[in-house]
C-alpha cells in the first residue's frame, strides 16, 4: 500500500541480448522455410511448363503435317534439353546431318524451338520405372507388366537386361540414338508416326523429369523413386501424342 508521499517508480525492461538473438534464429528460420517453399514453387512451375510446351511442340507438329501435306520432325536433344519442331518440306530430313545452328535449312521451316528450364531434364536414366498403363503398355520403357496364367498380375519385369525384344535404347527415350543422344519422331501427312530408332512396337516414348524435387529431402533419395516424372508417348499408327504416367 502507497502511503502519502511516495510515489511507485516503475522501471521500464527492455530485451536481453539472448533475447534478440532469439528472435533473430526464430526470424531466419521462417524465412529460410519461406525460401525453400518458394523454391519448390519455381521448380514447380518450371517442369509444367516444361511439360505443357513439349507436349504442345509433339501436337503442333502432327496438326501442322495434316494441315500443310508435308510430313514434320520433332528433333530432341536429350543431353542439351533441346528441342525443334520442323516442316520438313521435300520429306529428306536425317537425323545424321541435323545440326542445331541450322536446324532448318531452306526449303525446310522452323516450326518451333524449346529449351528445358532449370531444375527440369529428360530423364531420369531409369525412366518411369514400370511399364506403362493401358492403352499404352506395349510402348517400351525397359519393363514389361507380368500376366498369370489366370490373368491376374503376376508384377513388373525389367526386359532391357534379359534380351528382350522391346528393349528401349534408353529407358526414358526408347527411340533416341545411344551415341548422339538425339532423336526424331516424324509425322506423316497421312497420319501416323516413325521414329529414329527404337525397338519395333505400337509406339515410342520420351519422359521428363523435375529434377530438383528428385534431390529433396521427401522425394527421390534413399532408394526412393523419383518423383516429378511424366511418360510422352507417340502411337505410331495414329501420330497422337499423350502425356501419361504422372508421378
């Protein structure tokens, strides 16, 4: 109780030093969780747009060789992550003779060039790691689905080691050539597709990969399976392009 006279003197407290050091650990921990959230956001939007302008360049390509009576070729670098989409005018196109500088010497047409964003390859080397679904399952990956005799499932089998006869010449682009690392889908005016290489099948494969959410802490280490991958298959007897096998 105050008696008369005298006054409660209140002393203003201000922070510690351990105090500010505190919040200031708490405040770089925010923003470094801020950082890699915005950085998976980028990725993110990196690798679909990366699969939206491919598969779009495979589509063009088949509508543009309807449209104007000369077949095209979608030409794929899977080392650079690179690719063309070209009228190929007088139906020479050689994949042998490509080169990147010109990739569309007179008469011939650019039709369109794409480059891989960062954090995004073709790829992984493993591919999609299972056989597609149907009705895309005879397309090779490098795997074949098992059916019992019964018809059920009997599990995924790895043919590019057995000698199989739909082996791909790589795992994530079955028609691109194992020296080069190009390959070429042509589109027939006429419908339909032929590939530069590749096993003899309904059609022929090309993936994808966000790399950089293959490497994070949740997805893809361990002996985990990548995740961030998407299968572009071509039917050869239609040329239709489809983007399957999402993960």
């Amino acid at each position: 109780m105050l008696t008369k006279g005298r006054m409660l003197r209140v002393r203003s407290r201000g922070f510690t030093l351990i105090e500010t050091m505190m919040a200031v650990a708490v405040i770089g921990v925010l923003a470094g969780m801020s950082a890699i959230a915005l950085s998976r956001m980028k990725t993110r939007g990196n690798f679909s747009s990366a699969t939206g302008d491919f598969i779009a360049t495979l589509r063009t390509a088949r509508a543009e060789a309807f449209a104007r009576g000369n077949q095209t070729v979608v030409v794929v670098d899977i080392d650079a992550g690179l690719w063309w989409a070209i009228e190929d005018v007088n139906g020479d196109f050689s994949l042998a003779s490509f080169s990147a500088s010109t990739p569309a010497p007179s008469p011939d047409r650019l039709i369109y060039s794409g480059t891989l964003p960062a954090g995004t390859s073709f790829g992984p080397l493993d591919g999609w790691g299972a056989a597609l679904p149907q009705p895309y399952s005879a397309i090779p990956t490098g795997y074949l689905n098992i059916v019992l005799a019964d018809g059920g499932s009997g599990g995924v089998a790895d043919i590019s080691v057995d000698g199989g006869s739909a082996a791909p010449n790589f795992k994530y682009c079955s028609f691109c050539d194992t020296s080069s690392k190009k390959g070429a889908i042509t589109f027939l005016p006429s419908g339909g597709a032929i590939f530069s290489g590749g096993p003899l099948s309904v059609g022929q494969q090309i993936s994808l990969q966000d790399t950089v959410q293959a490497n994070l802490a949740d997805g893809g280490v361990g002996g985990a399976p990548p995740t961030g991958i998407i299968d572009f298959v071509v039917v050869a007897a239609t040329g239709s392009a489809e983007a399957v096998a999402i993960r």
